[in-house]
C-alpha cells in the first residue's frame, strides 16, 4: 500500500460518519459528541467526513452534537459501502485537510477502513476500543479494549505516532445531548475516483435484521450463565417479576438465550433498575454490559466468582433452586 503524507502538520480530531436507510447511525452521533469533549480540552476542532450518496441534507444533524465542520462527498459512487472508493475518498481528504485524531465506529466499515489509512499515514491505530480519550501530555489517544475473550482488559497507546486512528464500540460515550443552539460549516469536496477504482459493484441492499430485544430499556433483567442449570427455573422467575430474559455469551452456546438477547462486549449494553445473575461466573466479557445496572443480584455456585464480588447481593448457591424459590415466594405477593 502507498505511503501518503499530509500537506500540512496534523490538527483537529476527525469522526467518519456512518448512514443506514438514509439517516445517520447514531454511533456516528455518539462519536461526535465524545469528540467533542475532547476537542474542548485540547483546544481542536471537531471536524466530520461525512460520505455516501443523497447525504447533503444530513450534515445539520451533526452541529448539534458538538460538529464544528462537516465535509460531505456526495457521490452516487459512494452509495454503497466498498473499500476501494471509500479509501480514496478518505485519503484524498486526509492528504488535504491533515486530521490528527481520527476516530470510526467498530462496524465493518471502520474495520475495513481504519487500519488501511492508518498505515497509508504511518499512523498510529487502536481498535474496537471500549474506552479512548486524547491524552494532553503525549498529545496521543489512549484507549482500552477486551482480550483474550474477554477474560481482561487490555490498555492501548498510539505515543510516537503522528497521527492517531481509532475505531470505538457503541457506548463509550454515552448518549449525546444536543444543543441546538450549535451551528457550523458545510464544505462539498469532490471525489475524484476512476472506474478502476470501484473494483466490487454493489447489486443491492440484503436486509436482514434479528428481533430487537427491550433490553437497553427493560427495568428488570434476568441473565444466565452456563452454571444456570434449568432454563425454566430462570425463564418462570423473569415471567414472574415482568423481567426480560437474557444472558451472557456461554448462555448463547448452550441455546438458553438468542444472539440478540446477550449483554456483554459482544452483545447489548444493558442499564436496568434490578439485574439477576444466574450461574454467570462474571468475567469482563459480560460484566462490561451489566456496569450500568442499579441493582445486582448475583447467585453462583462458586464462591470465588468474580460476578458474586461484584453485586449489590451475592448468593453462593444452585441458581435454578433459587430462582425456582425467589419465583415461588414473589409469585404470593
């Protein structure tokens, strides 16, 4: 791959936005907005690349939530996602405009994406990062992400480098709050791209969708883990108090739980009043998606794991057997 300079020294901290169905997803909006506390410490600009087809009319979406400038490509050679167009478009924008931090969402155009313009540049590059913050003193990002399963975290630097790409997973900033009062600049650019360039046609949208959960709004959740033992112990004491059922990863292996229903770094983030742990052992993998529960009840029959240190309640004991009692006793209330 071409090594590519900038044209000028690197400034400013970027956000490649993302569309689905013609909005803005809103982990692009979320991007914006943590880039913009960062902006605000460090004295940057936050500044957006914001490519596709028919996108013109979105970029207003984007001062809101902390956008100083947007650059639209709008391009019907970029309706469609596909590396070749997009890597060109982006370095051709990089090239001209030097961003010194760039960050993407964890998704499978910023997997594809980040790591090729980050070794155009020579840049330095963290991925599916659960946390990133700009670091003022070595004026670098510094983020965090799961390994080896999950089983810990690991902490990533990009010092040394001139210029910093990172793609971030869904909720690591939170939920924007906009201000309307925010405006900013508009800048078309021009794509230039021959067709040898656009080396996979696209020959339409394949829509496949799994059934959304409640999870990210359900007040009460019951999760399981493969310690559960009896799915219908679990399942009775959910009913019972109108929880919704889910479950960490190894409950998905043992088909107690669909993929939509996991919480953890590989599934849904989770934020409910009363959280019940049953027969989940608690490594980071999952407990990632649980740290916005109110209330943790965890029941295990180990007592040394690590999910029982971590709750509000914690009873070492057979999960099914005290789910089946906690669902008969709540049951004659």
């Amino acid at each position: 791959m071409t090594r590519l300079t900038y044209s000028e020294e690197p400034h400013d901290i970027w956000v490649v936005a993302e569309t689905q169905g013609g909005a803005l997803t809103p982990l692009t909006k979320e991007l914006v907005y943590g880039a913009r506390m960062s902006a605000d410490m460090m004295g940057f600009y936050v500044k957006v690349a914001l490519l596709g087809s028919g996108v013109s009319d979105l970029a207003g979406e984007l001062f809101p939530v902390g956008a100083d400038r947007v650059y639209v490509a709008d391009d019907d050679r970029l309706a469609e996602f596909a590396v070749e167009p997009w890597l060109k478009a982006l370095s051709d924008l990089c090239v001209a405009q030097a961003p010194e931090f760039v960050m993407f969402g964890a998704t499978p155009l910023g997997e594809a994406l980040a790591p090729r313009l980050a070794q155009c540049f020579g840049a330095g590059l963290i991925t599916r990062a659960l946390t990133i913050k700009v670091d003022d003193s070595d004026r670098c990002f510094i983020g965090r992400r799961a390994a080896s399963g999950g089983e810990y975290y690991e902490v990533l630097s990009t010092a040394g480098a001139r210029s910093h790409f990172a793609t971030v997973r869904p909720d690591t900033f939170g939920e924007p709050y906009p201000d309307a009062s925010r405006s900013g600049e508009v800048e078309t650019i021009e794509v230039k791209l021959d067709d040898a360039a656009v080396k996979i046609k696209t020959i339409g949208p394949v829509e496949f969708r799994l059934p959304q959960p409640k999870l990210k709004v359900a007040r009460q959740i019951v999760s399981v883990g493969r310690q559960v033992g009896n799915i219908d112990a679990a399942k009775a004491l959910a009913e019972t108090i109108g929880a919704e059922l889910a479950g960490a990863r190894e409950a998905l292996d043992e088909n107690f739980i669909d993929e939509a229903h996991v919480v953890g770094i590989t599934g849904e983030r989770v934020a409910p009043y009363l959280y019940i742990a049953l027969g989940i052992r608690g490594d980071t993998l999952h407990t990632w998606g649980m740290q916005g529960a109110r209330y943790v009840v965890a029941v295990h029959p180990d007592p040394d794991a690590p999910i029982l240190k971590q709750a509000d309640a914690a009873i070492v004991g057979d999960p099914a057997k005290i789910a089946k009692e906690l669902a008969e006793a709540l049951s004659k209330n």
